[in-house]
C-alpha cells in the first residue's frame, strides 16, 4: 500500500488510516486507488473480523484534492477530453461498495472534518464514533457538484430525504453535537479520546460473531430496496444461515452455562 494509506492488522481488526495530515487527508488519485485496495484486502482477508477506518493529524478525510482536481480538469480542456470524474467510477463507487458491502463490521472513527467524499465514507460505515471536536460537512454544492461516494443513498437513510436534500443543497458544517442529534454520529467523545474509543468499539466487534454482523448488514441493505415481505424472506434465509453458524453454537452452549461466549467468527 502507498504511504498515503497505512494498513494494520491485529487480533482480527484492521486499522486503516487515511495518511496525509498536511492535506487534511484530501484525496488525490494516490490515496484513493490505496484506500480502495486496502479496504479491499481487508474485506477478502480471513484474519480480519472488522475494520476500523480513521484519519490521521487534525481531520478524518476533507474529500478531494482541489488543487490535484483544478490541473486534471485543466488537462481534460486541453485534450479535449472528460476523463476527470471518471474518478467516481474507478475509486469513490469501489470504495464506498466496499465499506458497505464488506462482510465485515466497519467502525469510522472521525477525528476531525469529514467532508464531501470523506464525509460518504463515515456515511457508508456501519458505526461513527466522533470527536467532539469534529465535524460533517457535504460541501458537494458548494463546488457545483452533485453527491457521490453512496452519499445519495446512505445519508437519506441516516437523516431522512428532507433533512438530506438539506444538507445538500445548502452545505454547512455540522457540528458533532448536531450529527449526534440527526442521527448520523452513532456516540460522540472527547476528542483526546477519540482514537482510544473507536479502537474499542472495532476490537468489540472484531471479537464478536463476525457471520451474524454480516448477516446484519445484508439484511439492512436488502430491506431498504424491498417490501416488507421480501424482507421476511430475506431474514428467514439469512437466520437459517446464522442459525447453523458455529457461533450460534457457541453462544447457546454459553448461556446455558451462564458464561460469556467466545466468537471464533464463523
């Protein structure tokens, strides 16, 4: 991986930090093409039962680099092509798929500003612990550009379409405080505590029944596309799924022991 994404793994969990603190994190092609590949080795990796995902110096991720996007737009005029925001295809959908389809529980810590792209990643994460000192910010609009990075579909179903189209259509920095109200941070912390605490919460998880999160997950995004009775389906399918999983096993066997149980993930 580029210096630009730093990747660890210990005892299930998957630190993956965003590494360009002077540019608050911006995302330039480098980072983004790292970030992709690092959240995908993760979701393909046996050993990884969760993933945390943090920015490192002062801000979670600012979205993209202006200053590397203002020299390829200048190139697509002067070649007469279009080949910037190809960068959605290839880098923000890949992301954001893997973030959110990842079988695998995702914790964002957000240390600091998440704005634009940076804020879709918090957005398409499973669980936003948040410095107090943080904040949201779409910003989409404010550089006359539509949302990208899932924003579309995640922050809808976090807030609701209207208070969306708000955020949206009028950008502004939404403090921790209010994204704890709205619904979008999951638990807001000191900031000083901030790293120590999404740590936390990703190693609980990592040490949980890592099939029946994914179970999780799968359910959700299957009800949010589909009728009430394809949901029941869905969750029959799914909980037979889990019903037969190790973990299950495990857990039953615990509590009728009256101990706690030990997840081995599968």
């Amino acid at each position: 991986m580029a210096d630009t994404v730093l990747h660890e793994v210990t005892d299930g969990l998957a630190t993956i930090t965003l590494n360009r603190p002077d540019a608050m994190n911006a995302l330039d092609n480098e980072t983004k093409a790292a970030l992709r590949d690092s959240l995908r080795q993760a979701a393909d990796d046996p050993a990884v039962r969760a993933v945390l995902l943090i920015g490192s110096g002062r801000a979670f991720c600012v979205g993209q680099d202006l200053k590397e996007h203002i020299g390829l737009l200048a190139a697509d005029r002067e070649a007469g092509t279009g080949t910037t925001m190809s960068t959605v295809r290839e880098h923000y959908n890949p992301i954001v798929t893997a973030i959110a389809g990842m079988p695998k529980p995702v914790v964002a810590g957000v240390n600091g500003v998440a704005a634009g792209a940076g804020a879709g990643f918090a957005f398409a994460a499973d669980y936003r612990v948040v410095a107090d000192s943080a904040a949201f910010n779409t910003s989409f609009a404010g550089v006359a550009l539509t949302a990208d990075s899932g924003v579309s579909w995640t922050l809808p179903r976090l807030i609701g379409a209207g208070r969306a189209a708000d955020l949206l259509l009028f950008p502004r920095s939404v403090s921790a405080q209010e994204a704890l109200e709205l619904g979008i941070a999951n638990k807001v912390v000191p900031a000083a505590d901030l790293a120590a605490e999404a740590e936390a919460v990703a190693r609980r998880l990592a040490q949980g029944p890592t099939a029946a999160y994914a179970a999780i997950k799968e359910s959700l995004a299957y009800a949010a596309g589909h009728s009430l009775t394809e949901a029941l389906a869905k969750e029959e399918e799914l909980q037979s799924r889990a019903g037969a999983s190790e973990d299950h096993r495990i857990a039953v066997d615990a509590f009728v022991k009256k101990e706690r149980p030990r997840f081995l993930g599968r």
